[in-house]
C-alpha cells in the first residue's frame, strides 16, 4: 500500500505537532510512504510581508520582520530537544541567510520575486522535519520539490507540466521508496522549465500530494489536519457544523472551489482521474475515521454544506457611453482580470453592467482600475461576504442572511450563493 502524506503549516507549529507527526510517520513507516509538508504556523503570510517590506524599501521594518520569523523557527527547533540541535540550527541558518540576500536582490519581475521569496518556507520546514524524523530513527530522504515538481513559468499560479513530472517522480522518488526510504518532500513549490522555483498557488501543499499520489499511482493521499475531517461548514461560525463521512470527488473540487479552506481547489482533479481515494484525517486523533472523498456521489445531498468567504471585492463595471456590456467589452475586462491575475468567485452580468466579486487584494485591485477606467465607470466596496450553500434545505438561506443587506444572489439547483454586507457596514 503506497501513501502519500501531507502535513499543513497549522500542525508542524510547534514541538507538539513534530512529535505527533513523527508518531503517525512511524506508525504507517513499514509501508511505501511519501511525506509532504508545508511552510510552518503562518510563515508563508510572514514572507508575504517580508517581501511587501523590501518593496517599499523599509529596512527597519524589514529587519525586525526578518529576525520574528527566524526566531520562530528556532523556537521551533529548540523545543524539539535535538541531539544535533547546532547543526540543525545551522542549516537553517544558512537559509536565513540566502532569503536576506533574496530580500536584497529582488528580482525584477514581480511575480518571479514573489515565488523566489515565499518559496523559503517550505524549504526551512522541509529541512526541519527531515531533520526531526532523522533523529527519531526513521529512515527519511529530502528529495527537493524542485526536482520533482515540474511547471511551466507562471509564477505564483504555475501549471504542472505532466508528463515531465511523472518522469522526473518515476525517477527521482521510486528508487528511493524501492531502497525502503521514506521520501520527504516541501508542498506549494516546483521548478518552472528554465529551473527557476515556481509555486502552485496559495494553500498549493495539498496539491502537490495529489500530483505525486497520480505520479506514484499511490493507493491513497491523506491530508492532515487540525479539524476531525472534511466538515459542511466552518466550526467557528457555525456551532452545529458536522463532519461529513463521505463524499465524492465532484462535490469536493465544488466545496473548495466555493471557499472550504480544507482543500485546495487543484487537489481533486489528479485524484479523480485514477481514482486514487483521498482523505482528510484529524491530526489529533488520528484514530478517528477520516473523511473519504472518492467517486461515489451517493451521500453528496445527504447534509447542506454552508462555506463563508469573508473580505470580498464586489466589483461594478459599465459602459461610458450606457451601451451594452457585450462580449467585445466583457473580452476587455477579462483580459485585464487575467493580466492581474485577479481570479474571480462570482459574476452576474446585466444590459449595462457587469459585476465580478474576488478576494480582497488592493495591489492587484489598483492596476485593473487603473486599465478599466478610461473605457468603464468603475464602482466597488470591499468587507463584503460571500454564503455559498450547497443543497440547501430551505431553512438555511434566511438563518444565515438574516440583519444583512444582499448585494447579489445567484442560484443553480445545487448551490446557493449570496454576497452581503455585514450588519452595521
Ligand atoms: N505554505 C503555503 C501557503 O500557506 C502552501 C500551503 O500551506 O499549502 O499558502
Ligand atoms: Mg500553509
């Protein structure tokens, strides 16, 4: 039985975290095992700023934001109590040092920057966790994503380059399970065709368990996490939210499509095309049964799924000249979205107007104005609320609306979707 794991930031942040890790690694070790991690607790947000600091050239701020992450990680380390704790140390250290001159030298383009920078922090986990499961004994290999993991140079959205992939895994990784090796990977990073590092898109860790779960023909991929499974809303604003058991590959990718931040939106699709099952196990208990996501659709219906995406940019675009929003303009706008890389949760469009909703993001928010704004009279408002619900049961849509001032609706036979403004706002 081949595995693939992955590991989340949110369950490597501490020395609690490593060593159940290293209990669950070494409880399924006796078999074919292939481990991805993710950057640590937040550090993938921390570079993020990091990054913004450099740009806007401010170096104190730059520094002391710097020195933050880098004593998170030797935290980290130091509570793990290492026999080689130095040498770790070092490492990483080492790491540090390349990022500061990454830091320095920004590339010019921005999303190429972007992918240099951030890329660091699953490189400072990768190396820590190996280093960790080194010590517990078990026999774990780093095989760099960047060998492994093959994409074409859309930085910070890269699209995987298949075949070269598979190649690359075929070679690089089944050697090293045959020789009884668990293989250690980082998540979210690969390398574009001219070598240069490329990442898959936030939250792309589990993505790159589901790409080496169809190179591998693995028996199944298993994502844990903080939360018992897959659940049909969000414990922390929905007190009766359940974990769903089962549910299958289409319903999964539409979840989080619309937002369930459980599972990226890519992961699905490698999976289902060899029907390779794929789980979400509770990290803290791992004892518990896991959410199954495969092809039967049987249970999809059986529960509502209610998802919240919170700070969305509802975006109003019409004509100058009042003349129709029709496909020669909607062309326009959708280049410029594309350019931006600005991707869009909802649109409606009208006679005259077209409205599109995204995540918050004022630094791709202003260059689009920016284009649209001759041609359009461009309208927006920011804080707003996306409800999506799946299957509804007819109770749900007024609970969960109730004080609040609609600015869209739009429903299909499945789903239910809404963006509002909060009450008070
Ligand atoms: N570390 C990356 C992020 O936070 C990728 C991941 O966690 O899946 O977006
Ligand atoms: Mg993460």
């Amino acid at each position: 039985m081949l595995r693939v794991f992955k590991f989340g930031g949110a369950v490597l942040k501490d020395a609690r975290g490593m060593e159940n890790m290293a209990s669950i690694v070494a409880g399924y070790s006796q078999q074919p095992l292939v481990v991805v991690v993710s950057a640590i607790g937040k550090t993938t947000n921390a570079l993020e700023n990091l990054l913004r600091l450099a740009r806007r050239k401010q170096p104190e701020m730059l520094r002391k934001a710097f020195l933050d992450l880098k004593t998170t990680h030797s935290l980290l380390i130091r509570g793990l109590n290492l026999q080689n704790e130095d040498l770790l140390l070092h490492q990483v250290d080492k790491q540090f040092e390349n990022l500061w001159t990454v830091l320095h030298k920004l590339p010019k383009n921005e999303f190429f920057a972007y992918d240099r920078v951030i890329s660091f922090g699953e490189l400072f986990s990768a190396c820590i966790a190996t280093f960790w499961l080194n010590e517990k004994d078990l026999p774990v290999k780093l095989v760099n994503a960047g060998q492994i993991i093959v994409t074409d140079e859309n930085f910070t959205q890269a699209n995987v380059n298949w075949p070269y992939t598979v190649k690359a895994v075929e070679t690089r990784v089944q050697p090293c399970l045959e020789a009884g090796k668990i293989v250690l990977t980082q998540g979210f990073i690969a390398s574009g065709n001219k070598g240069h590092v490329t990442t898959l898109g936030r939250e792309g860790s589990d993505f790159s368990a589901a790409i080496l779960g169809f190179a591998l023909h693995a028996d199944e991929v298993c994502i844990w996490k903080d939360v018992p499974g897959l659940m049909n809303s969000n414990p922390r604003v929905f007190k009766e939210a359940v974990k769903l058991d089962h549910v299958s590959y289409n319903e999964a990718v539409e979840l989080a499509f619309y937002g369930a931040s459980v599972i990226h939106p890519k992961t699905v699709q490698p999976l289902r095309n060899s029907n390779i099952p794929l789980k979400v196990c509770a990290f803290y208990s791992p004892e518990t049964s896991p959410t199954l996501i495969d092809n039967h659709a049987e249970n999809d219906a059986a529960i509502p799924k209610i998802i919240f995406k919170e700070n969305q940019t509802l975006l109003s675009i019409s004509s100058r000249d009042l003349a129709f929003m029709e496909e020669g303009k909607l062309k326009t706008v959708f280049n410029t979205l594309s350019k931006h890389k600005l991707h869009v949760n909802l649109m409606q469009n009208s006679a005259v107007s077209f409205s599109v909703c995204f995540d918050e993001n004022p630094e791709k928010l202003q260059p689009v104005l920016d284009s649209l704004k001759d041609e359009f009279v461009l309208k927006y408002n920011n804080g707003l609320q996306l409800l999506t619900i799946r299957h509804d049961n007819g109770k749900l849509l007024q609970k969960f609306t109730r004080g609040k001032q609609i600015l869209l609706k739009q429903q299909n036979r499945t789903t239910l979707q809404v963006l509002m403004r909060k009450s008070g706002k």
